[in-house]
C-alpha cells in the first residue's frame, strides 16, 4: 500500500498583498527610480589627452605592421621582386590578352599576349646590338675623338691647370686600379651573384605571369574561400579598389615611359648624338624608377654626347634631356597617372624617398605603387562603413518603435 504525503500548499500572493517595508528603513539606492540614470565615471584626463593617447596607440601598432612586413620581405625578397614583376607584366599584358581574346579562346589569347611581348622586347633588344656592333669602329673614333677634345679643353683652362695632363691622369687611375684591385674583385663576384639572382627572379615572375593570366580568375576564388562567407564582399571590394589602383598606375608608368623614350630618342637622333636608340631605351627603363632613373638616364646621355661630340652638345643635350623630364613631371605624370593615384606630389616623394632609404632601389620603386595600393584599399572600405552606417540605422529605428 503506497503512502502519500501530501504537499505543504503556500497560498498564492498578489502585488496588493506584498509586504510592506516602512519608509524609513529603506536605504535610499531603494528610492531610485529604476529609470534613472547613474552620474557617468569620470574619465581620466581631458579629451585631448585621451584622443592623443589612442592615436599614439594607432601609430604605433601601424608602425609595428609596417616594420614587420619589411622585415618579412626582406627575407624572401627574391620572392617579392619576382611576384611583384609578374604583377606588372599582368597588368600590362592584360588589355592585349583582351584583345587577342576577340578572336582565339581564353587561354590561347593570354599565351599569345605573352609571346608578343617576348617577341617585341627580343626584337628591341636584337636591333640595338646589332646597331651598337655595326657602327663600333665609328663610334669607337668619334669616342677617341670627344675624350681628346674633353682632354684638351680642361688642360687648357687655367682654373684647372693643377690637375695635370691626361697622361698623368691615366697613370694615377692605373695606380689607383692596382691598389684597388681585390676590392674590385669582390664587387665583381657579388655583381655576378645579384645578376644571378635577377635572372631568377625575372624567370619566376614570367612562369607567374602565365598562371596569373590563363587562371587568374580561378586563383582569387580559392583565396576568397579561404575567407569566411561573410566577409567575401569586404575582400571583393578591397582587392578590386587595389587591383584598380595598380594596374591604372602600372600602365600608366608604361605609356608614360614610352612616351618619354620616343621623346628622348626624337630629340637625341636631331641633335646627332650617338647611340640615341640605345639611349632612348635607358630613358624607357628609367621612367620605371622614381625620381632616380630620370637622373641617372640624363647623366648617361650627356657623358656620351660629351665624349663624341664635344662639351658644346653636351650642354645642348643636358638641356634637352631636362626639358624632357620636366614634361614628364608636370605634363605626363599629372595628366595619366595622376589620374589612377590619389596621392599628393608632395607624398609621392616622401614616399619615395623613404622606400630607397629602406629599401634602396628596389624600395624605391615599389614605394609608390604599394602606398597606391593601400590607400585605395583604405578609402573604399572607408567610403563602404560610412555608407552602411546610415542605413543600418534605419534598419533599426523599426525595431525601437516596435519596443
């Protein structure tokens, strides 16, 4: 037989039936209305001093980033040349793939682009030895005949007297050789060694090319599944904000520096200086390298007008070869890269200046086109926060009434 025991029953009770405390013994916190709000901590220092402190924080870390990610490349940096070259070769051969694609499948038109470039800079490369062999015995006087006259106006001037005489010249370089012998040797081997590891990278870059051209597509959708689902159109946004900024400034760079070797090799082959093709094409290379190679590519114009033609077309090619670069500074530049690049001149050539002092050459050539990069990527995710605050408000203002 099952025993029960029967529950102790508590009687239900009612707001009406609560207890009361009385008055006085309730500890004023109790009084509070629960709507009320409680007096703000007071904040540590003047909003100045707080603002300041979070944007020390923000330099800090971003300088932190910065170093870490030069370090990083500086340790794989035949890795970075060869990616970044294949990046440029790309973006340039890109629009002639698109082109070719008219009229042949994807990938054969993306091989062909990239055999038209091999035949082109081949062909380019072939013309200028083989003007440079033919005209070697006239060169080589017209040479004989400049480093003579050169010789001779120095001796002449007064002011330049205490040097000595040209063979007194030779004799002390030949003396300053032999001392400097061993030294020499092992800039040579280390020479050697550099143009060794730039034949590798140039070769890694066209093997990249290739695959950045016929799968490109393919290669950015398994880097995107690498991302979270959510945030794909973020990355979506962002890569095509810097893959816009890079190809606009690397092609840009390209007609620019094209425009600057025609120019140059017009004004050069007027003039009569020797070597103006080859000449031009140094012009060509040196748009690529900021503020550096427009420099360097005078210097070596006007050394080689000086040493065949005499000082007075020298002077005539120094000249020229300024006006040049000033159209590129301030016609060229403004006019097709500016456009591609929301940069300052001003911050162009601090940052230039600041990628060869960490970089040295090569910094300085990627300075520019990686500051492109990034500020791109920075205002479009900028522009689309701020663009979406305002309407995710609005999302919520229903929801608030609702309550």
């Amino acid at each position: 037989m099952a025993m029960t025991v029967d529950a102790p029953t508590v009687a239900p009770t009612t707001a009406a039936e609560s207890p009361t405390i009385p008055q006085q013994d309730v500890p004023e916190s109790a009084q509070r209305p629960v709507d009320q709000e409680l007096p703000a901590r007071a904040a540590f220092g003047a909003p100045w001093i707080r603002s300041t402190g979070d944007l020390a924080w923000k330099l800090v870390g971003i300088g932190l980033a910065v170093a870490l990610v030069f370090y990083v490349v500086s340790l794989v940096q035949l890795v970075f040349v060869a990616l970044f070259l294949a990046l440029v070769f790309t973006t340039v051969l890109l629009p002639l793939g698109d082109l070719y694609d008219r009229v042949m499948p994807r990938g054969l038109a993306m091989a062909a682009s990239l055999l038209t470039a091999v035949l082109a800079v081949g062909g380019l490369v072939t013309y200028v030895v083989s003007s440079v062999v033919s005209r070697w015995e006239e060169l080589a006087t017209e040479f004989g005949t400049g480093l003579t006259d050169l010789a001779e106006l120095l001796t002449g001037n007064p002011l330049l007297a205490g040097l000595g005489t040209p063979s007194e010249w030779l004799a002390d370089g030949g003396a300053w050789l032999q001392a400097n012998a061993g030294d020499y040797v092992g800039t040579a081997a280390e020479s050697a060694g550099s143009i060794a590891e730039g034949a590798t990278a140039v070769v890694l870059a066209i093997f990249c090319t290739v695959f950045f051209l016929t799968q490109g597509g393919r290669m950015w959708q398994w880097v995107l599944s690498l991302v979270p689902a959510d945030r794909h159109d973020r990355w979506q946004t962002a890569a095509s904000a810097g893959w816009t900024a890079f190809s606009g400034f690397t092609r840009g760079m390209f007609f620019v520096a094209l425009a600057d070797g025609a120019l140059a090799g017009v004004f050069l082959t007027v003039v009569g200086v020797p070597l103006a093709l080859p000449l031009s094409v140094v012009v060509f290379l040196g748009a690529f390298v900021p503020m550096i190679g427009p420099v360097a590519a005078i210097v070596v114009s006007v050394l080689v007008a000086l040493a065949a033609k005499g000082p007075v077309l020298a002077l005539v090619v120094l000249i020229g070869m300024v006006v040049v670069a000033q159209i590129d500074a301030n016609v060229l530049q403004p006019l097709i890269t500016g456009k591609q690049v929301s940069l300052h001149p001003v911050v162009m050539a601090l940052v230039v200046a600041a990628g060869s002092v960490l970089g040295g050459l090569l910094g300085a050539v990627v300075a520019v086109p990686l500051t492109a990069v990034t500020w791109a990527v920075i205002s479009t995710l900028r522009k689309r926060t701020q663009g979406a605050t305002p309407a995710a408000a609005q999302g919520t203002e229903p929801a608030h009434e609702a309550d």
